[in-house]
C-alpha cells in the first residue's frame, strides 16, 4: 500500500480508539453498565451493532469463497437462520427485554430453580465463553491473516521474534480492539459498530463496483461463468442434483439448522444488544433494523465479489482469497487504504463485541454468581477487563490451528446443534426444566464432536445437522419426561416477568392471574407474513442486479403477499388495542 492508503488507515484506527476512550466513563459504575451500557441504547444503535457483529473480517471470505464452492445457493448455510431472527422479532425480542438480566445465560436461574439450574448456568457460561468463543473468534482472526498475507501489510520480523509477520499483524490488531473494548464496555462497542458497519459495507460495495466494472457488467459477468460451465453457481435455490449444493444440505438447511441450533431464540450478542435497548418497543425495532441490514442490504455486495472472484480467478487453490486478491487488483490508492481500513473496521467491530460478550459470561455467571457473590460492582468491572484480555489470548492461539474459513463456521454450527428446540419451547411450555435443557446441550456437544471422529468417515454436512439434531432430542426427551418439572414459586415469577403466550402457561397464567403479553395465534401469523416479506425482498434485490427476470416477478409478488399481511395484522393488533 502507499503512504496515503497508510494514512487512511491511521485515521480511521485513531479515531476508533479517541471513540473509545471518550466513551470509558460510562462503563465504571458497574457491570450493567459495561455489560448493557445501563439500558440506554437507542434502536438503531442497537440494530446497527448486531448487524456490524455478524460483520467481520472472515464474512466476505467466506461468502465469496462459499459461492465458488457451491454457488449463491451455499449461502442457505445463513441465509436460513433467517427464520429465527424472524421469530426474534415477533415472538422473543420483547420477552427478553422484559427478562431484564444482564446476560441470556442469566435467564436459566430466572425460568428454573434449584441445583440443576446453577450447574446448567456454570456449563453454559464456561462453555460459550471460553472454548466456543474463542474458537468464533479465533476464525475471524484466522481470516485476518489472510487477509494481512495477501496484502503484505506487516514486513518481515527480525530472526529472533517467534512467529511470523501474520501472527503479529494478528496480535497488533486484537491488542488494539482489546484496549477499547476493555475500557468503554458494550457503549464503546457499539459506538464504534456503527461507524464499523457503514465503513465495512462500504468497501465492499466499491470492491464489487470496481471487479464489475473491469469485467464489463452483470451480463457479461454470466456470459463469462457460462463460458467456464459455472452457469449454475447463479442458482438461488438449488434443483434435486444439483452439481453445487447437495440437497440434502439444503433440506437440513431449512428444515433442522434453523431451530436446532443454539440461537434458535436469539443468542448470545443479539441478545446482549436487545437487554441494553432502552424499552420493549426498542429491541424489537432493533432485530427488524437488524435482520434488513443483514440480510437485505449486505449479502449482494460479498455476493457480486465472489461471482466476480470466480471468472477473475478461475483456477484460485483458495477461494478464500479471492476477495482480497480483488481488492489488490482493481482498487487505486487511497481508496484501497479505505477498503483496508474496512476490513479491519469488520474485525473490530465483531472482535470486540467477542470479547465483551464472552467476559460477561465470566464476571456475570461464573465470578460474580459462584465465586465472589459478594463483589462490589467497581471490583466486577475490574474483572470483566482482566477477562477481556483471557480471551483475547486464547482466541489469538486459536487462530493458529486453524485453516479453513467454511470449514471452522461448518464446525461452530455442528457443536452448537441440538439445543434449540429447548430453548424455543422453555418460553412456551411450562413443564420444560433445566435438567432438560443441560441435556441437549451436553448430548448436542457431544455427538456433534464424536460426528468427526475417523470412524464415521465424511459425513455429509445435511447428514451430520440430522444426527445431531435427532440424536440430542433422542437424549432430552426422555430427561423431559421422567425427571421433575419447576417448582411452581418459580414457574410463577418467570411468568409474572416475562407472560409469554400460549397455551402451555394455562394453569400457570391462572394462578398468576395475568393476561400474556401476545396471543399466540397473531404472533405465529406475523411470523409467517415477516418470513415472506424478509425472503421475497431479499430475493427481488438480487434478481434485480442480476436481470433474472421471471423469478424477480415471483420474489416481488411474495414480497407484496408478506407485506399485505403484516400491514393486515398490524391494523388489527391497534383496532383491538383500541
């Protein structure tokens, strides 16, 4: 890079930390405030950073290198949690907020008692912040070493440094999101996301518009994969046979992954953002602003790259490298210092809300429940920023052991299969327990560690979903049954928090006396009309940009369908309201 893409750099890292440390004063009262920045979010910061966290350095990677595998229709290996982050919106986002804890994992002693509850608190706090955490981000980091050895940013280090001038180029950085994230808590997080994700989006919209540009536009750019025999890497859904995406993997896609995995009500750093949103009103704004940029703004950019990687690149070993190596061809100075600078706005802004999250496990659920319960919030905080650097450590060694981008995201999802049934129904179904829940999360783990072993050979990822979906419900449905529901006290005092709807609180709503929130029946009506509307337009903008013409009409009447009904609906809830 030149000195003037140096100097764009610079600025952009230099005003991301003056963001931060400008904003620390806010995180030292205590740990709502550096856990969930006191409940003051407004919604389009919220929505803006749960978009910027699922934004990283290794998403564009991934994706571009996702299509050259297995066409646009690969990308239904994210495009399908798209049916769960509409039933955040419409069923879960108000719960939470209601919930009023400080982290997801903080709502088990909340809907359970007893023992089995605090166990089932510990083992999920340990495990999402520590081995599943670093591994998450150990793949972001493993994407920005291929992104600093394709750009050959760092030179080489002097004989005596261990390592190798990517490792440090990776240390450098974390060290520096580390600083931010470890002072200013979830507002230095989230200030600096918002600026993150518009810069991110933007490099890759230039990116795309450059490659595009140079080939000769979407027409020729389908005239050229033809050419190659890749025609049917422009296939949105894929056909029984189809040479990209087995079927199979797609039916798992959308009929197990969504709901099985364990995010199915939300997850984590969304959760994270919807508990700091200043009212119930404000999360649910949050994960609609959320799910539109996700999934109806960002995917086509990352999209067009990795269509263009393909006839730039036909005969690239690592697909994984073709958008960078686009950015190396095509961008002049100054803008490739700006396109830089978003890639690392990517990594810091889904790394620090990394960090954030997982030591929030640590303080929140392990030190300050079973440790020291007695610890002063200043002391709390302390904690968090000494948790912060833990495991941003661990993550780092992480990075180093590993090599495939698709093949550590396939792996995340794999381990993380199996609970999501129970977290769905533990909102709705008053006789799910903790015991319940620990078991598909244990079974889950487990079986989806023992699919990898060397005796069961390659399994087909669709393959692979089922038996660890199946297989933990074949383990939790028996722990359902034959082990004792909650305590009615604590059945009570969740539903008086949170009044879920449905029929599984009958005799508990009774005997609390208070009506739900939502029925049950419009919200699963609205979920329906949301789902249409979210898939119809997404597919109408990428039909759009590339001149599919009879399946553009067939998404935009699906799109007029889905929003006709959510118009419908929403007409109704204020009529009886009134």
């Amino acid at each position: 890079m030149s000195l003037i893409d140096w100097w764009v750099v610079g600025v952009y890292l230099g005003l991301t930390l003056a963001v931060g440390l400008w904003l620390s004063r806010r995180a030292r009262s205590g740990v709502e405030d550096f856990f969930v920045s006191g409940r003051t979010l407004p919604w389009w910061l919220a929505g803006t950073s749960m978009a910027a966290t699922t934004f990283s350095v290794d998403t564009p990677l991934y994706v571009s290198a996702l299509i050259a595998r297995r066409g646009i229709a690969g990308n239904w290996e994210w495009w399908s949690f798209g049916f769960s982050h509409v039933l955040l919106i419409c069923l879960f986002a108000r719960m939470w907020r209601r919930a009023g804890v400080v982290t997801d994992v903080e709502l088990t002693e909340l809907r359970y008692g007893g023992r089995p509850a605090a166990v089932l608190r510990a083992s999920r706090a340990f495990l999402f912040a520590v081995p599943i955490n670093c591994i998450s981000i150990g793949f972001v980091m493993l994407a920005m070493r291929k992104v600093v050895e394709v750009l050959g940013l760092f030179p080489e280090m002097p004989e005596w440094v261990p390592g190798d001038e990517r490792l440090w180029a990776v240390v450098v950085l974390s060290i520096f999101v580390l600083i931010y994230a470890g002072v200013a808590g979830l507002w230095g997080v989230v200030a600096t996301d918002f600026f993150q994700f518009f810069l991110a989006l933007s490099g890759a919209i230039l990116v795309a518009g450059f490659a595009l540009s140079d080939i000769g536009g979407i027409m020729e750019l389908k005239r050229q994969l033809a050419i190659l025999g890749r025609s049917e890497v422009l296939e949105m859904v894929p056909r029984p046979g189809s040479q990209s995406l087995p079927f199979s993997t797609f039916l798992a896609y959308l009929g197990i992954q969504w709901w099985a995995f364990r995010r199915s009500d939300g997850g984590g750093e969304f959760v994270q953002r919807l508990l700091a949103s200043r009212s119930e009103a404000d999360a649910e704004r949050a994960a609609w602003l959320f799910v539109w940029l996700h999934y109806v703004i960002r995917a086509w950019p990352w999209i067009l790259v990795g269509l263009a990687a393909i006839v730039v690149f036909p005969d690239l070993s690592d697909p994984d490298l073709g958008y960078p190596m686009l950015m190396m061809r095509y961008l002049p100075t100054g803008l490739l210092g700006l396109v830089v600078a978003s890639f690392f706005a990517a990594f810091m802004s889904t790394v620090s809300t990394q960090i954030n999250w997982g030591a929030s496990y640590l303080v929140n659920d392990l030190y300050g429940r079973f440790i020291k319960p007695e610890a002063s919030q200043e002391e709390l905080v302390r904690w968090a920023r000494l948790a912060s650097v833990l495991i941003t450590g661990l993550a780092a060694i992480a990075a180093f052991f590993a090599d495939d981008i698709a093949a550590l995201f396939r792996f995340m999802i794999a381990i993380g299969t199996g609970p999501g049934a129970v977290l769905i129904l533990r909102w709705f179904w008053w006789r799910v327990n903790a015991s319940t829940e620990l078991a598909s999360m244990l079974a889950g783990f487990a079986i989806a560690i023992a699919s990898y072993l060397p005796i069961f050979g390659e399994l087909e990822f669709g393959t692979r979903l089922a038996v660890t979906a199946f297989g933990s419900a074949a383990v939790w449905l028996p722990v359902l049954w034959f082990t004792r529901p909650e305590e009615e006290a604590t059945l009570l005092s969740f539903y008086r928090r949170v009044r879920p709807g449905g029929p599984g609180w009958k005799h508990i709503r009774r005997s609390a006396g208070i009506e739900p929130d939502f029925g049950m029946t419009h919200a699963l009506a609205r979920t329906i009309a949301a789902t249409l509307f979210l898939f119809g337009i997404m597919f109408s903008l990428g039909n759009a940009l590339l001149f599919e013409m009879n399946t553009l009409a067939i998404s935009l009447v699906v799109t007029i369908v889905g929003g006709s009904g959510l118009v419908i609906l929403r007409r109704r809830m204020a009529l009886g309201a009134s």
